[in-house]
C-alpha cells in the first residue's frame, strides 16, 4: 500500500512538471504599469494565461521607445505599448505587426498647478510630459494646438515621465501642467489642482496602447498568438463582469487607493476604454496615423491601419470564445 502510494504521488509530480513543461512561454513586455494596463497582469496573475497554456509574466521596461527595442532586438515576444512606436518602426522597414488592443481610448486630463486654470495660462509655462515625440506627447501637443498654443513657440515641453512621475513633477512645483490619466488625475483634483481641460474633448476617438510582434514570429507561431488573445479577450471580461473583485485586484495589484481603484474602473468601463474583445480601434488608429503624419514621420499618401494591423489572430480566437463587443 505505501509503495502504491509513493508511485501514485511520484506519476501525479511528474505529470504536473510535464504540464508545467508544456506551456509555451512567451516574454511579454509593457512599456507601463498602470489601470490601463491592467489586463495584462489580469490576464497573468489570474490565470487566464495558463489555461490557455502560456507561460507568461508581464516584464515592465517603461517606456514605448525601450519596449519596442526589446521587441526588436529579440528580447521579449509580445510588446504592450504605444500604437504610435510600431508605426514609425513599421515605416522605417522593421518587421512588426500589431494584433490586439489594450487600452482604445484616452482618459487624460490637463492638469495645471494651483496658479494654471486655463490654457492661456500656459503660455510661458513648462509643461511635463512622457517623452517629446511620442505618444501622450504628441497628444499634449495637438490638444495644446488645438488651444492656440504652438509648440516650442509658446511653451517648453520636458520629458517627466508617465502620469505617476508626471504628479509627482507636477505636486513640487517643477512644472506648470502636465497630461495625467485617470485615476492619478482624481487624485490631483482632490489634492486642489487644476483639471484645465479633457483630452477627450478634442481627442474623441485614439488607440493608445496595441500588442505587437515581429509579423514573421506572429505568423509562424499563429496557435500560441491565438491563444494569448483569448486569454486577453477573457481577461478584459473578467474586469467587466466583477466589479468588487477586479476593484480588489487593482487595488492590490496598481497599488491604488480603494477610491481611486473604483473611480477609475468605473471610468474605463463606462467609456469602454477596454474593448471587451481585446481588439484594436481602427477609427483610433487612423487618428494616430494622422498625428504621425502631421510630425513627418510618415510620407505621401495616408495609409490606413491595415498596413500596420492584423487582427485575424483575434479574429481566430472569438471563433471559440464568442464576441462580446456589444457590452
């Protein structure tokens, strides 16, 4: 009976190392750790990856520009990050694809310290952003624009970093302004600093953040593609569908106040920031294309997003799981 049991134990031990042995590990990168990018680490700590055989744990290397050179250079597969950086790179030659959407919208404010209350008070003013040709930065630049400030004529543009960073520039009285996402930018409210303007005011409709490959690893590894957008689709569902718990999670897991964990839940579901199927806004994405066309990074006639998007991986994956886009 105890040798029965001793080789039960040592047949259950070995399968479940060749279980774990079996799962295709997949270096995914994200260029934040923010609510926004919550579904990846969803999709991660809740085991939405796992059971579709992946073994994946986001690596954060911040940064759009940073995340898609270690795509490139071979470091990591799968790179969460600006729809902006795969666009220019797709434009110089690089081999690159984007498949699936994270965050399809813009949840920004402007946010102006306690003597900035309208964007006429910019003028002069050094404002903070992530980078200067990227990204939420272009997004600064063209709301800015849109306000009748040019830039670098009427105002000076440093690079601060992301919206954590960005506060903290912005609390010490570095910088004028800067463009915060929610919920940061709540948290800046309360604290009595200025909301001078929504980004979604001028900018309706923007994909910020895509997942990208190299187009030949995508294609040549179209089952476990297919199967990381499942597990993304079911994650980004997961959020939908258990309000206390995916609070609980943010919480936890962004190190947000419980407040700031359900405000900003409640606005990124609200607005459908997260699209319930992890697909990507085309409408979103023909806007970036034009903003990268204004900046001169891309030549002669518009494309549309199909020269930069694939989305029959996606396309392939809600054949088993079912669409949910009417959420």
């Amino acid at each position: 009976m105890r040798l029965a049991l001793i080789l039960v134990f040592l047949v259950a031990t070995f399968e479940t190392c060749v279980a774990a042995d079996d799962k295709v590990k997949v270096p995914l990168s994200a260029s934040s750790k923010t609510l926004g990018y919550s579904p990846l680490w969803v999709a991660a700590r809740q085991g939405f990856f796992e059971r579709q055989g992946l073994d994946i744990q986001p690596v954060l290397i911040q940064g759009a520009d940073k995340s898609l050179m270690a795509l490139v250079g071979g470091s990591v597969a799968v790179s969460a990050a600006a729809a902006d950086a795969p666009i220019g790179a797709i434009e110089r030659g690089v081999d690159l694809v984007s498949f699936g959407g994270v965050i399809n919208g813009l949840t920004h404010m402007i946010m102006g310290g306690k003597n900035y209350k309208t964007y006429e008070d910019l003028r002069g003013a050094t404002i903070g952003s992530s980078g200067l040709t990227s990204g939420t930065a272009l997004v600064l630049r063209r709301v800015l624009k849109a306000k009748g400030l040019e830039y670098p004529r009427d105002y000076k543009l440093i690079n601060v970093g992301g919206s954590a960073p960005a506060f903290a520039a912005l609390a010490s009285g570095q910088i004028a302004a800067s463009i915060i996402a929610v919920p940061l930018s709540f948290e800046a409210v309360e604290l009595g600093f200025n909301v001078i303007g929504r980004v979604v005011d001028v900018i309706p409709n923007f994909q910020l953040t895509v997942l990208t490959a190299r187009r030949s690893w995508a294609e040549a590894n179209r089952p476990t593609v297919v199967r990381f957008m499942k597990a993304m689709a079911l994650s980004i569902r997961w959020l939908y569908d258990n309000k206390r718990a995916a609070i609980e999670f943010l919480t936890r897991e962004m190190k947000l106040k419980p407040a700031h964990a359900e405000k900003g839940w409640e606005y990124y579901v609200e607005n459908r920031i997260w699209n319930p199927d992890a697909d990507i806004n085309l409408e979103g994405m023909r806007v970036v294309i034009q903003v990268q066309a204004e900046q001169g990074l891309i030549h002669g006639a518009l494309p549309g997003p199909a020269k930069y998007v694939d989305q029959s991986y996606l396309r392939e994956a809600l054949k088993e799981i079912g669409t949910k886009s009417s959420l």
